[in-house]
C-alpha cells in the first residue's frame, strides 16, 4: 500500500510540474530611436553627456525640470561622453538602471567627478520627469549609439607543427 501511494504521489508531482510554466520576463515595447534623442535634448541630457551628433549645450534654462547646473558658467563642469565603441555591451537592462538608478553602478573613469561626497552619483533624478515612454525611447536611442568593439585574436603555430 505504501509503494502505491508513493508511485501515486510522485506520478501526481511530475504531472502538476510539467504543466508549470517558465517565468515570462518583463519586457517593455520597442521605443522611438528619434523621439529618444527628442527626449534626450529636451531633459538636457547633453548638458553633462555627450553623444555623437548631438553637440554639448553647457548652462541652459528649461522650464520644464528644476536642474541646477553645477559646471563653471562656460559649461565646462562635468562631461560623460555616452556610445562608442565598447567591448562590453550596453544591454537594455543596464541603460534603463542607470537611468532609473544613476547611483547603481558607476564608471570607474568617472567616479571622482560624478559623484557628490557621500558617493551618490550627481546626476539627477529624472523618475518625476520623464514618462514611461520617454524612458523607453531614450533607451531605445543610447542603445542605438554603442557599437561592440571585438579584439583580434592572432593564431600563433604551435612547436612541434
């Protein structure tokens, strides 16, 4: 009686985990490459970031966020040149963190001039800004901007041939 009620439990166990489902991920829609760098110029992102095409606008009044410039009055402060050649890919997830969450992870290059004295990064929050969509879009641009860079490996002949 034990072993049936045993081969039944674990029958009635492989039954119940085939039919689970893997974990769908989240996934947002594709955005705008062009409503992206809208975005970009509107939040004044250029104003610390620079980004091929778009030049650099120094200290510039916008209405629309409250963004206290902290460079000299030449616009001179900050720059982080965004895009480019790298040799790690910039994935979707870690452009979206960094925008969401500027203090996630910063570049070590950066570290002394991005960063206020108890380590948060300086640049703004833009959470209160920006809408979904303008989020995806702008990812959907800086996404567009980087370009894997792939080292050439040389093939040495071995000794003995």
């Amino acid at each position: 009686m034990n072993k049936v009620l045993r081969c039944l439990l674990i029958g009635l166990s492989c039954c119940l985990l085939a039919a689970c489902e893997a974990r769908k991920e989240f996934n947002l829609p594709k955005g705008d490459v062009e409503q992206g760098r809208a975005t970009f110029i509107l939040l004044q992102c250029n104003d610390c970031h620079s980004v091929a095409s778009i030049p650099k606008a120094g200290n510039r009044a916008n209405p629309l966020i409250d963004v206290e410039w902290s460079g000299d009055e030449a616009g001179d402060g900050l720059h982080v040149q965004l895009g480019g050649e790298t040799t790690r890919i910039k994935s979707y997830a870690d452009l979206l963190t960094s925008i969401v969450n500027p203090s996630h992870k910063l570049s070590r290059p950066y570290n002394t001039d991005t960063t206020t004295e108890d380590g948060k990064s300086r640049m703004r929050n833009y959470n209160d800004v920006m809408s979904v969509q303008d989020l995806i879009d702008l990812v959907a641009f800086l996404q567009d901007k980087y370009t894997v860079w792939v080292p050439e490996y040389y093939t040495y002949d071995t000794w003995p041939p």
